[in-house]
C-alpha cells in the first residue's frame, strides 16, 4: 500500500468533514513542540512524570473500533462498531462487505471516542492501530486512516499485532497488580495460542492450532448445527439446557508431548454425528453441550500440561473471543489451582476492541522505547514471533 498526498490530502478532508480538525502545528500540552524522532523521544519521556493518552484504531476483521486509554490501563472510551448482524446468515465474515462498512463508520467511531472521552486531538499523545494479521481490506482501512491522522495532528505512531493486543486485555481497567510468570490463552476466530508472559510485552509461545482455531471451530459447527453467526454465542446458547456427557468427542492430542492445538477432528467428529443421528434436532441442546464441552476440554488440556511443565507460573490469563465462555471459565477455575484465573473485566474486552491495542501499544512503548515506533508493515499474514519482543 502506498501512501500518497492525495490519499492523505482526501483523509485529512473526510476528518474535518468528520468534526476532527486536522492540526498544522502540533504543541505538546505536556510542554514544548515536537516533531519526528524528537516527538517519540518526548512521548516517551511523559512516562517519568505525567499520564499517557493513546487514540487506538482497530479494523482487523468485522468490528470496527476506536478508543481513549489513559496508562495502558483505564479505558476513558471504547467505541464499537460491529457488522456481525450483516453475516448472520452467511456463515461467515465477506471481506468486501466488511471493508466498506469499515470505510463508511471509522472515522464517525474515532470522533466518537474522542467526544466520550471529552478529549480533543491535542491531547492525545500517541495513535495506535492493529497492524495485523487479519483481513487485509479491512486492516488498510484503519492503518490508513491511523497514518494519515499521525501526519496531518503530528502524533507518534504504533503498529501492535493483533494478538499482543488480545494478551494485553487483560489489563483494562485492572485494579490489582499482577505477578509474572503468567501462562496466557489466547483464543478466538481467528488464531489459538499458548504464552509463557515473563512481562507485558515479553514472552515465549508454547503451543498453537495446527489448523482451525477455537473460535473457528464454533463457527463451523454452528453452520453443520443450523445456528447463527458468531457460533460461539450461538452454541453457548443452545447448550444451557443439555448435558455436556450426552454424547462422546475425542480429545485432540491428548498423548501428544507438544503444546499445540488440532480442532479439525472435532468438527469432523461433529459431521459424522449429525449424518449418524437422523433426529438430531430434537438432541440439539445435548449435542451442543457435548461439542462446547469438547473444545473447551481440549483447551483447558493444554493448559494443565502446561503448569505441570512450568510450575512457576503465578496467574493464568484467559483472552481472546472464545474467553467469553462460561464453561470455559468454570474449567478453568478448578484447573488451574493454585494459579490465579484471570480474564478481561468486560466482555467486550475479549472480542476485538480498540482498547486492547491501546493497552499494548502503551507497554510496547514503556518496555521497548524507540522498537515501538519502528516502520512497519499492514499485512493479513503475521508470524508469531512478531508478536513479542
């Protein structure tokens, strides 16, 4: 993607439009102006005696959002805006669809986030944006925009990987410290990780899916099942009522020595019950209850083996969509003992929000310094060991 005077010019127009007027000589409100390599040396120098404020974009799949964090921590506003309800029937995310949805609300979303949060442009000292992986029609919508804001308002410029911002939910609004090492599941649509977090932006990767994610997994059972889109609500729903030992799936990888994930024989065990059970409309609770089981079996599998190899782990961090699962939770909670089970303090901190990316952009910043600000690239496709330092 190449960044033209005229693509900024044409941003730079839509924000004003927007009610965010573009700044042409940006003063620091902490003290004196700055610009390019002495903007980020004044940025990062707020951390020894004032709070930080970061404007934080996201746009990597369906949801579109912005929003204030001041420290990394207290989230003055969180803006999201959602299409999910476009692709209830479709199974599935249409990236076009998104994109333009996306193209359509992101700068309404941003000036939303900055009225909630009663701060103008001035004020804030950083712009941060995912900068992937995800759909990449939809994660050039919001780095374009992220750059062109950064240009014309004068603001230093984070890119953080998506994943580091799942693994960074954890600390919105958070209000006791927490103990490293912490063992961190990230689970969602779109990946499924296991992290050994020695800090905020410090850590090693365990274990990952070898094919579908958890959250993926949902979704694709749901469309085999006859439920809406996002199948994780859709199947947590349908389970309340079933009982989780009606029907067997086998544990994926259960004797093997890794760490990883492996969720495409679930589904496909799933397939062959629905083709082998000619009624199984009328077992939907317990079938949905037994595949919810499954999953989150598998999951919480990983993470024991885990513990029993790195006893020092203090805290076990749940993130990512697929946190929002009750049942998943409630494993956990027994699994993990003694370590402390932690997970976002909302639910909208699990699914993709801009909050996240505020988070971990602030402590990329603190830990890192001037790797924070680093060039980078907007790509759907983004290896792992990008997403600590």
């Amino acid at each position: 993607m190449v960044y033209t005077k005229d693509s900024i010019d044409a941003v730079s127009r839509l924000t004003h439009i927007n009610g965010i007027p573009p700044t042409q000589s940006y003063t620091h409100p902490r003290g004196e102006g700055a610009s390019g390599h002495d903007l980020e040396r004044s940025f990062y120098s707020l951390f020894q005696h004032y709070f930080v404020l970061i404007l934080s974009i996201e746009t990597s799949c369906d949801e579109t959002s912005a929003s204030v964090v001041k420290d990394g921590i207290e989230v003055i506003s969180n803006v999201i805006s959602s299409s999910k309800e476009t692709f209830t029937n479709s199974g599935g995310v249409i990236p076009e669809k998104a994109a333009r949805e996306q193209v359509r609300c992101t700068l309404p979303v941003i000036h939303q986030a900055l009225d909630k949060a009663d701060v103008s442009n001035e004020q804030i000292d950083a712009i941060a944006v995912t900068k992937g992986p995800g759909l990449l029609v939809s994660l050039l919508v919001g780095s374009t925009v992220a750059r062109t804001l950064s240009s014309i308002w004068d603001k230093p410029l984070i890119g953080v990987h998506h994943t580091l911002g799942h693994l960074s939910s954890t600390w919105l609004d958070a209000i006791d410290e927490y103990k490293f090492p912490i063992l961190s599941l990230s689970a969602s649509g779109g990946h499924t990780d296991l992290w050994l977090r020695e800090s905020h932006t410090k850590g090693k990767l365990l274990g990952r899916t070898r094919d579908d994610a958890a959250g993926e997994a949902f979704d694709k059972g749901a469309q085999l099942l006859g439920l809406s889109y996002p199948g994780g609500p859709s199947i947590s729903k349908s389970a309340i009522d079933g009982n989780f030992d009606a029907f067997k799936f086998p544990l994926p990888l259960h004797d093997d020595e890794s760490m990883d994930f492996s969720f495409s024989g679930l589904k496909t065990s799933l397939k062959y019950l629905l083709r082998d059970t000619p009624d199984f409309e009328n077992q939907i609770s317990d079938i949905t209850a037994s595949y919810q089981h499954a999953i989150c079996k598998h999951l919480i599998d990983r993470i024991k083996k885990a513990l029993e190899v790195y006893t020092q782990v203090k805290e076990v961090h749940l993130v990512g969509g697929v946190s929002a699962n009750i049942h998943l939770r409630t494993l956990a909670e027994e699994a993990i003992k003694p370590a402390v089970l932690r997970v976002p303090m909302k639910i909208s901190y699990c699914t993709d929000n801009a909050a996240m990316i505020g988070a971990a952009a602030y402590y990329l910043v603190k830990e890192a310094d001037e790797k924070a600000y680093e060039e980078f690239e907007t790509v759907a496709s983004m290896p792992l060991d990008e997403v600590v330092l």
